[in-house]
C-alpha cells in the first residue's frame, strides 16, 4: 500500500509480479542505470501527458460535451473523435509511463500498459497492445473461468461477449459503456470468426493497410461511446459523423487552430510511426521491425540528457494548465 508509483491508477500488477520484487535486497542499493531510465520514462510520460494529451483534450471535450445543444458537423464530429483517439492514448499511456518510471527509480519493474496500439491491424492484435494488465485481467479472472475456448466456437463467442460487456461495466455503470463493451465484443467475435473460416489461406487476408484502417476506424467508433456524457450526446456525434448535421461549421475555429492541428499531426505520427517508449528506452523490448522508420536507440547520455531535459523544462512550463488524467474517472 505505501508503494505509490502504482497505488492510484494501476498498471494492474499481480502479487507475485511485485512481492518477489520487494524481498529482493538489490532495491536497497542505488542503481544508477535503472535511475536514468526510470527518469527517463517519467519525463517521457510527462511529456505525453501535458504537450499532447492534454491540448487533445481541450479540443475533443468541448465537440463532444456540447453536441446535444450544438449538433456537430462532418468536420467537427470527425476532428473531435480523432482527437479523444489520440489523446486518450498519449494521456493513459503517458500516466502508465510515469508510473513505470517511478518504479524504475526504485529498482521495481512494473508490467507495461501500451504496446503502440494504433498500430494494430486486427482487433484480437488491439487488446493485445491497449491497457495490457486489464486485458490480462480479464482474461485470467473472467473469460478463463466462464470456460474460455474450452467448450467449442459458440460457447466461446459468449465468453467473449460477456467477458467485453463486464469489462464495459468495469469503467462506470452506464449504457455508454455497456455499448462500448458490446461493440468490442462484437468486433472480437466478427474477428475470432474471420479467422476460423474454412479455407482462409494468406492469400485470401486483407492487405495490411485495409486491415490497419478497418481496425483503427472501428476502435475510434467504439470511442464514441465511451467518451460521451450520455446516450443522447453519443448519437449526435454518430450523426456528425455521418455528415447528417452538415459538412462544416465556422464552430470549429475557436477549438481547432493552426497549433491544435500540428499537435494532432505530431500525434498520428507519434503513435503510427515512432517506437513506443519501452521500445525506446528497454534493450529487452527493442525490436527493429517495430520501431519505426528512424531505429530510436535511448543511451545514458549527455545528449539524450539535454533533450529529455528540454521536454520536462517545456513539459514544466504548461503544468498551470494540467488536466485530470482521464483514468482517475474510473
């Protein structure tokens, strides 16, 4: 209980991920290469939280939170759904990687939360890279035991759906979430069936940027629910989406500038491109074929010194304007 890098908001850790961790004797003695990189995902973390997350915010919560009042536009809707995307992401992920390096700090590793989970090119693949303790959660404690994949295809399918329903549940009891719980277990099962057809060679597999896209395009719809007040607001973002209350509005000027849309730029590129901070910064977790087109390699030195220290000085100068991390909600 008094070990607070990971008290408030998770990762979710098991007991025995930790408690061996604890009884070790080496976390008395300083490490000063665990030190570096734990500081190094905190700032990293920070970064992600007050630079990206956080201006993402202030774009996306005012589409959705007016859309009774202010019905919104193809433009807004579709603006406004890719910003909560992004920013959700960079927000849990960012709280996850300061967690994590606190720990470090202290010579404790924590299980990682995100695996660049917009990088997915399946359903199945996403929950295996977003919130990967709760994945694992409700993997161990409610789809193993209401029988898994033990009882053939259809027993499973329920399994699923009623493993993605409770997990809905899990985050508030709201119809938004049941829905947003519904939809993934949906999508699990459509994917889980895909890939069970008789016949289905590689030959016959969606090219990976269809894949990617179909996958990305159903996770951000699925967002929708997640992230609006109510049911109502919900449907007018559904029907923004879908151009029924027009194409544009000068409404979005005032929340989407010139500055707004580079973060979201640096955003998408961020997440679709660059390796993720793990991969980054852990020699255990680094994998040329995932990190991206320029082979980021974080070293102990002077230079990546002065640009983490660059990020956390302009990290530290937008902190007057912090929002709440979104998972505090839950």
């Amino acid at each position: 209980m008094l070990f607070f890098p990971r008290l408030i908001a998770g990762p979710i850790v098991h007991h025995w991920q930790l408690l061996p961790q604890l009884e070790d004797g080496r976390i008395y003695r300083f490490n000063h290469a665990a030190f570096a990189a734990g500081l190094s995902f905190f700032v990293l973390g920070l970064a992600k939280k007050l630079l990206i997350a956080d201006p993402l915010s202030s774009v996306s919560d005012p589409i959705f939170n007016q859309s009774l009042t202010g019905p919104p536009t193809l433009s807004q809707a579709w603006v406004g759904l890719l910003a909560y995307t992004l920013g959700l992401y960079f927000d849990f992920s960012g709280y996850s990687d300061m967690a994590i390096g606190l720990a470090r700090m202290f010579g404790i590793r924590l299980p990682y939360n995100f695996n660049s989970p917009y990088k997915a090119t399946s359903i199945i693949d996403f929950w295996r890279r977003w919130h990967i303790t709760l994945s694992n959660w409700l993997r161990d404690y409610l789809y193993i035991p209401l029988g898994g994949s033990r009882h053939g295809p259809a027993r499973r399918y329920v399994n699923l759906l009623v493993t993605m329903l409770l997990g809905g549940l899990w985050h508030g009891a709201a119809w938004t979430f049941v829905i947003w719980g519904l939809l993934h277990g949906l999508y699990l099962m459509i994917n889980h069936g895909w890939r069970a057809l008789p016949g289905r060679t590689a030959s016959r597999l969606l090219p990976r940027p269809t894949a990617w896209l179909l996958t990305f395009a159903a996770v951000a719809f699925a967002w929708v629910f997640f992230r609006s007040p109510t049911f109502g607001h919900a449907l007018a973002m559904v029907e923004g989406l879908a151009g029924m209350n027009g194409l544009h509005s000068d409404a979005l000027a005032p929340v989407f500038g010139a500055g707004k849309a580079l973060v979201l730029g640096i955003a998408l590129m961020v997440s679709l491109l660059m390796p993720n901070t793990q991969t980054l910064i852990d020699v255990s977790e680094r994998d040329d074929a995932a990190s991206g087109p320029w082979r980021l390699r974080w070293q102990p030195t002077l230079a990546w010194s002065a640009v983490l220290a660059t990020l956390f000085l302009v990290s530290f100068t937008q902190m007057s304007a912090r929002r709440e991390f979104v998972y505090f909600q839950f």
